[in-house]
C-alpha cells in the first residue's frame, strides 16, 4: 500500500488534467519507486483533474 504522499512526491509539478498515461509516464521519468509506478499502473485509464483525483484512484486499489 503505498501513501498519497509518497504519490504525490514522484507527481510534483505535473499539469493537471491529466490522464492515467500521462501520470504513470511523468512518475517514471521522475524516478518513482516500484509500489508508485503499481499504484498509478493500477488507477482506471481516465483524465484526472487534479492530485485529488489521484488519490482517490489510487486508494480505490488498497
């Protein structure tokens, strides 16, 4: 189970809306762990507005 803000961490300065490519392709460029990339790998393939709904995608896998 990873933290919203260990996500929030390898998401910093990403411009929202953003999709779940674009978010799992920001984390990797930023070096992000392998529970952070499972956790944004796992989210539905949608847009997100902002870090928020991140968060709730990713505490929708917990």
């Amino acid at each position: 189970m990873v933290s919203t803000a260990k996500v929030s961490k390898y998401l910093k300065g990403i411009h929202f809306p953003a999709n779940k490519r674009e978010c799992v392709n920001y984390a990797r460029q930023h070096d992000a762990p392998e529970d952070v990339m499972g956790a944004l790998s796992g989210m539905p393939d949608e847009d997100y507005d902002s870090m928020a709904g991140v968060w709730h995608a990713v505490g929708k896998k917990r």
